[in-house]
C-alpha cells in the first residue's frame, strides 16, 4: 500500500502535514488504545514505517523514484476489487469504526452463501402437561406450534418466472458497493452472479422467503413410562427447509403433573401407608392402593415407623418391557382421642415393655 496514501496525504505533502498526519492516525491505532486489536497493531505499524520512510528526506526521495504499488497480502481476488481507496472524502453517511470494522470484508472476505443448494428447516421446541397415570400408561396429546410452511404461492421457492429484468440489488451494474470510515469498496452482486439481470423476481405472497407462518395442532405419543421433564421428538414437524430442504423436527418437553399419592423414583413407585399402632405392633393385613386397583400387602408384627416393603413387578413398566417395584412406607398413626381404660391398657403396656427405647442416642459420644 503506497505510504501517502496510508498517511492521507498527497505526494507534495510537507514534513509539517507528515508529523500532523502521523500524530493524527497514532492517537487512533497505537496499541496502547487498541488492547488486542491485532488488525489495529498491524495498521500502526504500517502507520510507523509510512512516518519514518516519508519524513527522511533521503528516504522519501528514494521512495519517490522507486514508486509504491499495493502489497499483495491486499491486493484484489477475483470476486473483490478496489473502486475506490480514497481517504480524504468520507463516505456519506457512514461512521469510521475500528481497522478491524474497516478492513473486515476486505481482510477477510465472508464468501456468499450458495443460493442453490437447499436448507433444513429450524426445530420448534413446545411443552405439554400430562398426568401422573398417564404418563406411566402412555397417552396421545396434541399441542399447537406456531410454525413456517412451504409457500402455496410459490411452492416454497421464493420467486415466480417472469421476464428478464434489471437486478434489485446492484441495478443492473453486477457489483455492490459498501463504505467504510474513508473508503469504499465493490464486490460481485451475489443475487446476480454479476451480470446485472435475473430471470425471476420476488413471490409476492410470502416476501421472497418462500414460508408463510401458520399455526397447527400436532399430536404428539407419550410413551408409557415417561418420566417428567423427558424430551419428545416428532420428526419433520418443525419449521418448513428452504429451496427443497427437509423440515426441522419438533421437539415437545414433557411435564407430569405430581400424584397426591404416589411418586416416582425411577422405575419404582413410592408411597406411604398409614399404620395403626396395634397393626405395627400385632402385624396386620393391608389394602394398598396401586396403579390397576388395590393390592394385599402384610406387615409383621413389630414394624417399625419408615419400614418400607416392596411388592414387586407393580411399578412403572421401563424402556426393556421390565417394571420397577410398588415401594411402600409404614407411618405410625396415634388415636387422637384416648379413653381411660386404653390409658391403662397402656401403661400396664408399658410396665410389660419397660426397655429404654433411647439407650441408643448415649453410646456415641458427641
């Protein structure tokens, strides 16, 4: 890049204009104002090297004779070309930025996308509400999304045929042009390919997007044994591809509403049955509700508060066919009310089974 141009100045530039031009872009690009801006650095730097060519006599004559001509490392690719490089007009209407903002397309060109091949549609996330039995048993909900489909109008392509006509977007000139801080550049037109002219325009219906929005209900299978807060996946129910791409999938969060008796632990049912104090103490023979009625269930005599049983195979049947196990929790439940002769039956109880229940709390020193 020619060092005058660098500095914004003309050839005929004092020394005077040199130090002020230097001073000027120093302030801007000096890394201590720039911590991390590698493209920054490097335009310092570039900064540097103009300032102590040019401000030599000796050497700026030398660099004079000899010409300047732009570094390869900028210099134009086939799809990139220099309209104009000027910096003493600004561009109008158009904030200086950074180097880096400056030099980005430049540096670092972002190739346009491929208008040809298609794109899969985005995924739709949605959630569901189902209860606690049938999200054991497996059931069928549906839920409404909001989603893009495939335009009528244009089948999805997003232009209809039509005569040849002058490109939107360049005008019929085949390139684009675009300003940053003192300079503008021009590119291929990515909609033309750079020809200036296209054969087809903008389907009305949907914008040029080829997907309309619509809503839908979508039924969505709860396998049995669903778990709360499981991800569903129905596939191709998302939003609509473009230019023949597939659709994006649905993808449906489960919430299980809680049990006012049971709960899940895995695959196995939990729940807790009240126990009379006479049934814990002579053993008994219980009704326990479960998922398909009721079943039989006998306690020992002598359980204990929190003993737990387990009545197997009545569980949450799993993903192998194989189901967990009915889990349950003894609580002791006391007579609120007690006549007088309970009152001595029990005492002559306690006299009979006079054991310190917490001799046990004493033989762990703290």
């Amino acid at each position: 890049m020619d060092f005058y141009t660098i500095l914004g100045l003309d050839r005929g530039a004092s020394t005077a204009d040199i130090k002020r031009a230097y001073r000027r872009l120093a302030r801007r690009y000096h890394p201590g104002i720039n911590p991390g801006d590698r493209a920054a650095e490097a335009m310092f730097a570039r900064v540097s090297e103009a300032y102590d060519t040019l401000v030599d006599p000796g050497r700026r004559q030398i660099y004079d004779a000899s010409g300047a001509g732009v570094p390869q490392a900028l210099s134009p690719g086939p799809s990139l070309q220099f309209a104009e490089f000027d910096f003493s007009v600004a561009a109008h209407g158009v904030q200086a930025g950074t180097f880096t903002e400056l030099f980005a397309e430049v540096l670092h060109p972002v190739p346009a996308p491929d208008q040809s091949r298609p794109v899969r549609g985005a995924d739709v996330h949605a959630s569901i509400a189902v209860d606690f039995v049938s999200a054991i048993r497996g059931a069928t909900r549906q839920v409404i999304v909001v989603r893009q489909v495939a335009c009528s109008a244009c089948g999805g392509r997003g232009q209809t045929a039509t005569f040849e006509v002058r490109c939107g977007q360049c005008q019929g000139s085949g390139s684009v042009r675009w300003a940053r801080g003192h300079m503008v550049f021009a590119k291929t037109c990515p909609t033309c390919g750079g020809n200036g002219r296209q054969r087809a325009q903008r389907c009305a219906a949907c914008g040029g997007h080829g997907r309309t929005v619509r809503s839908d209900g979508v039924e969505v299978p709860v396998p049995p044994g669903t778990p709360d807060g499981a991800r569903l996946r129905v596939p191709e129910r998302g939003h609509a591809g473009q230019r023949g791409g597939r659709p994006g999938d649905l993808y449906v969060t489960v919430q299980v509403e809680p049990h006012p008796f049971f709960r899940r632990d895995g695959d196995d049912l939990m729940c807790v049955v009240p126990v009379a104090v006479h049934e814990a103490v002579l053993g008994a023979r219980l009704d326990v509700p479960a998922l398909d009625g009721s079943l039989a269930l006998r306690i020992s005599p002598g359980t204990q508060a929190g003993q737990r049983f387990r009545l197997e195979g009545q569980g949450v049947e799993g993903r192998h066919g194989s189901r967990g196990d009915l889990v349950v929790e003894v609580k002791l439940v006391l007579p609120v009310s007690v006549d007088e002769r309970s009152k001595e039956l029990m005492r002559e109880f306690g006299e009979r089974n006079s054991g310190d229940v917490r001799s046990d709390l004493y033989s762990h020193p703290c």
